[in-house]
C-alpha cells in the first residue's frame, strides 16, 4: 500500500468535477456531463528484415488522437459552442473552417484546476442527439464530436 500524498488534489483525483473552455468562444466555459477521447498513440509500421525471421521490427509513424467527444443536455439554439458547430457543419465548405483551441481541466474541491489537457486546431465533424424514446424518463443529451490536431496535458 502507498502512502497518502501530501496534497490531497495530487492523487487519485475524482473524474466528475471537470470544467470545458473553448478559447475563441464567447461564455467560452462550458458544462458537459462527460468528454471522451482525451488520449494519443504512436502509429508504428512494421518492417520484417530480410534474412531475419526472428522478430519484425515496429518503426514509429506519426502520432494519433482519437476524436473528442462531449455530451450534455441539448443546449439552446443560441449557444456560442452550437453556432459554431452549425457554422462549420451547415456551412456547405463556403467560408474557411474556424478551428479552436479547447481546454479541459480536472478541478479540485473547491474549483482549482489541478490537471488539464489542451487541444489544438479543434473543429466539429458530428453533432447528434441521443434516441428519444417515449417509454423513458431521461434527459434528452446531445454529442458534439471534435476533430484536432495535438493534445498536450497541462498539468
């Protein structure tokens, strides 16, 4: 068993107090009941050496994300974050796709960012709404699905 780090917000740190910013948004702060996609992996080649039938060797490519994914309930139509999702996906590729930077912060128990992860050149590719069904009694919850560029972690 380890011991009990001095600061209590270091380790292990609770997954539902976050907080979601968009950098050029206006009410740039914004609530999701969950993100996903917060990660990145090194895409390899494999490459087999003639002569060698021992081993392949796995040469590293580029770097990959995955797509980051919010959902919450279904905002308001005049939501800075769902005008621009509608600007880029409604827009039929008239105007020049306006990419955003977007932060996420782990917070502590009295709203302190004590971790945090910052994606760059994030755009929508997918915007959905969750199946209504009648015979239930839940919250109507939209996706918002972002592509990006980088993650770096911040804290």
């Amino acid at each position: 068993m380890g011991t009990v780090p001095s600061n209590p917000a270091a380790y292990p740190l609770p997954a539902f107090y976050f907080q979601v910013s968009f950098a050029g948004l206006a009410g740039s702060v914004q609530g999701f009941q969950e993100v996903r996609g917060i990660g990145s992996e090194l895409d390899t080649e494999e490459v087999t050496e003639g002569g060698e039938n021992r081993f392949v060797h796995r040469l590293p490519k580029a770097t990959k994300h995955p797509l980051l994914e919010f959902r919450r309930g279904i905002a308001p139509l005049n939501s800075p974050l769902i005008k621009w999702c509608q600007s880029v996906l409604e827009s039929d590729f008239n105007s020049p796709i306006l990419t955003q930077e977007i932060n996420v912060h782990l917070l502590d128990e009295n709203g302190n960012p004590v971790r945090g992860w910052s994606f760059a050149n994030a755009y929508p590719v997918k915007w959905e709404i969750d199946g209504l069904k009648s015979a239930k009694n839940d919250v109507a919850i939209e996706t918002i699905v972002l592509s990006y560029t980088d993650c770096k972690r911040l804290k």
